[in-house]
C-alpha cells in the first residue's frame, strides 16, 4: 500500500480533528507534500482541512517558513 493511500484510509474524521483542535491540537499544512495534518492527531482529507479553515473560530497561529502564508491554525482564543 503506497504511503499516499495509507494517509488517506486513516485520515480523521472532521468531528474528531475539531475536538482535538479543541483540546490544543493545531491544524498544520506542510508543503513537502502539500497536506494537511492536525498535529498531535494525523492527517486530514482536504475537503475536511477546508471546512476547518472556513469556520469563523479558526484562525492563523503562525506564518510558518514564509511571512504572510499562514502553515497553522488554531481553534478558539
């Protein structure tokens, strides 16, 4: 099983990347094989990953290796 497959078979669930997120987790995009993954947890789907960016409670916690990219999210304040 190729490792591209594998990561999509065990992505999580939104329900379950949002109560991590809750729980201090941050949703992060890493460029070398451009994905998203909510770290500590796994990866996500990218329709998932979209819906976390889009909610109004989410927002950029760093700018990640380039200046006014953002490469991490967090939940709440």
């Amino acid at each position: 099983m190729s490792g591209a497959h594998r990561r999509r078979s065990m992505s999580l669930s939104l329900d379950k990347a949002l109560d991590l997120m809750r729980r201090g987790a941050r949703l992060m995009m890493m460029h070398s094989d451009r994905q998203y993954y909510v770290v500590p947890g796994g990866h996500l789907k990218p329709a998932d990953a979209q819906a976390i960016l889009n909610r109004p409670d989410v927002f950029a916690f760093d700018d990640g290796l380039f200046p006014g990219h953002p490469q991490s999210w967090k939940i709440g304040g």
